[in-house]
C-alpha cells in the first residue's frame, strides 16, 4: 500500500483523485471511486439548482460510506451561478472535503474553514498554488499543460510543473494532467506530489454516466485528438478536437475575435448533449491527453486496484531491480511507502 501525507489528510486508501467534471462527477461514478478507497467529487454545477445538489449528496451517500467531496468551479459564466448557495448546501450537508477550482477561492475560504471542511484548490501555476496556501487551503491539485479543460496560459507540463510545486509547496498536492495509469502515479510520486488526479481515464468507466460513444471514442483516440480553444481571449480550454471545437479555432484566427463570437459554440448545454445523448459533434467537451492510454472501458475499482498494483510494481520492484551494488541487484519490498 501507497501511503502519502494526501492520504493521510484526507484518509483514503489510495493516492488516487476523481476531480470535479462537469456533466459527469455524479453520484454513481462518485461513489464507485470513494467505494475503491480513492477520493471522488460531485461536481456542484453539474446539478442546475442548489436544491438538486442537496439531493445529488443524499443519493450519492445513500451509495457509499467511505469519504467523498463537492468541486464548485469559480469561473465566469454565461448565466450568473448562486455560489453561496450551493456552498450553504455543501455546509448544511455536512460534506467535509470541497474541491474549488478556477478562479481566487479567498471569497469562501473562511466560511468553508469554519465550517471543518478541509479545502482542495485546483490551479494551473505555482505562483497561484502558493497564493491558494496563503489564503489556508490545506492541499493543492496542480494541473499541467497536459489536462483536460482549462489548462491556464503558461503552458508548463507536469514533467517539470511538479517538481517546482513539490520545491516551492509546503501543503500536500496531487497532480494532475496526463495521468491515467500506474506509471504516471509512480512517475508523479517520484517528481513529489502526494497523489494524481484523473478525470479522462474515469470517463472510460463502467460506471461513468456518460454515453457508450463517448467512450469508444476514447478507446480509438491518440494524443493527436485534442486542441485548445478560447486561446485568443486568455482562456484556454483543452478540448476533444471534434467540428465544433475545430470551428472555433478557425474563428479565433481573427484578431478581432470576442467571446460573443464564440459563444453559441462554447455552450455548456451543447456539451452535455455530447456526453449524456453521445453526439459527438454537438458541441465541445474536454478531455486531456491522456486519452492516448485508454485501451479499456473497466469498472472503476479494476481501475483504481490495476493503477495501484502498477505503481507499486515500478516502485518496490522495477526501479529496484535497477540498483545494483557490486554488480548484484538490490530489490526492494514490493509494498512501498513513499515519504511525500
């Protein structure tokens, strides 16, 4: 077993995240990873109304006992979302982890600590990170280039992104971006984060709510099949490259193009028709690269035990065997605690 000071935090099994994803964090993908000692999150904005939320946490604990939490993602939006009444919910549900992400979370910093819930901020640079630990987040999910949605603009992947955070940070954090297998977990643990997060490789779940053609489009797709939109106006997106999101790009060519221009294009509502009705081409959806390592659509805790059995493989055994002392080599236990 894989223990990190991420685990210990937040007192699951295994150094594994289901971060917040729009239209898919719902109760049965949510509760299957919490179910495999991993950490999963309901994504709040997913539910249309507060009260629906408050339902989503009931249905989703009437699923599972183990741990689990709500991403509320703070970025502007087309319509005005009621953010502190979702986190009055969250609150009154007695939710005690709460993933925030997108914009400065010092807003409701304070009343989700006075409130006992612990606080995962999910940012895209160091300096944004450092600024999240100011402000008494207790851990941090740092995304690089290579996740899905917005990947903000300094374009730095995790190969180096995560060992300036594990340098600079003195919270735990997890990584995110490109994982999707035990050799990204064994690979992020050596560069010093606590923990991955995956939000591609749980579309292409059993349990995951989402259409049976978007997930064989996941079984087919290479590291080629994403582009970034929404560049032009500071806003990147890393999306699937289907026509809509093509036709974006194609738009923001102009130099004189404006979110109205895009808007329609953009719409959330045109996305979930992907996911939830398996339209593939009726509007954007986000996936990372790692989509290039999908080759099968199990349930999510065959997932979670293979990530992990993987991982401590490279780590107690392969990497071992690759230390030799007069020539002979010097193998590890196959169970293996790392420090971070």
């Amino acid at each position: 077993m894989i223990k990190t000071s991420f685990t210990d935090l937040f007192q699951i099994d295994h150094p594994i995240v289901q971060g917040g994803m729009q239209w898919v964090g719902r109760a049965e993908l949510v509760s299957a990873v919490a179910n495999a000692g991993a950490l999963g999150f309901l994504t709040a904005l997913t539910q249309p109304t507060p009260t629906d939320l408050r339902h989503e946490i009931e249905r989703c604990r009437k699923l599972t006992s183990r741990p689990f939490g709500v991403n509320l993602t703070l970025l502007p939006t087309i319509n005005p979302v009621p953010y502190d009444e979702y986190i009055q919910v969250i609150i009154d549900s007695g939710i005690t982890i709460v993933e925030t992400a997108g914009g400065n979370p010092e807003r409701y910093i304070d009343k989700l600590k006075k409130a006992d819930l612990k606080v995962l901020h999910k940012c895209t640079g160091v300096r944004y990170a450092l600024k999240a630990e100011r402000l008494g987040v207790d851990a941090i999910s740092i995304d690089g280039f290579e996740c899905a949605g917005h990947t903000g603009e300094d374009d730095v992947p995790n190969l180096i992104l995560v060992p300036v955070t594990a340098d600079k940070l003195k919270i735990p954090f997890i990584a995110s971006g490109g994982f999707a297998d035990g050799r990204g977990l064994a690979a992020a643990l050596a560069l010093g984060a606590g923990g991955i997060n995956m939000g591609t490789r749980f579309l292409a779940t059993v349990e995951a709510p989402v259409h049976e053609n978007v997930k064989r489009q996941l079984l087919s797709a290479s590291e080629l099949d994403t582009t970034l939109i929404l560049r032009s106006l500071k806003n990147t997106m890393r999306t699937f490259k289907n026509e809509i999101a093509n036709k974006v790009v194609e738009i923001e060519r102009s130099p004189t193009t404006t979110f109205q221009d895009v808007r329609d294009y953009v719409a959330g509502v045109k996305g979930r028709k992907v996911y939830e009705q398996g339209e593939m081409d009726a509007g954007i959806w986000t996936v990372g690269l790692s989509q290039a390592l999908i080759a099968d659509v199990p349930t999510v805790a065959a997932l979670i035990a293979r990530v992990m059995s993987e991982a401590e493989h490279i780590i107690g055994r392969r990497l071992a065997d690759m230390l030799r002392v007069d020539g002979k080599s010097e193998s590890a236990k196959s169970s293996y605690q790392y420090a971070h």
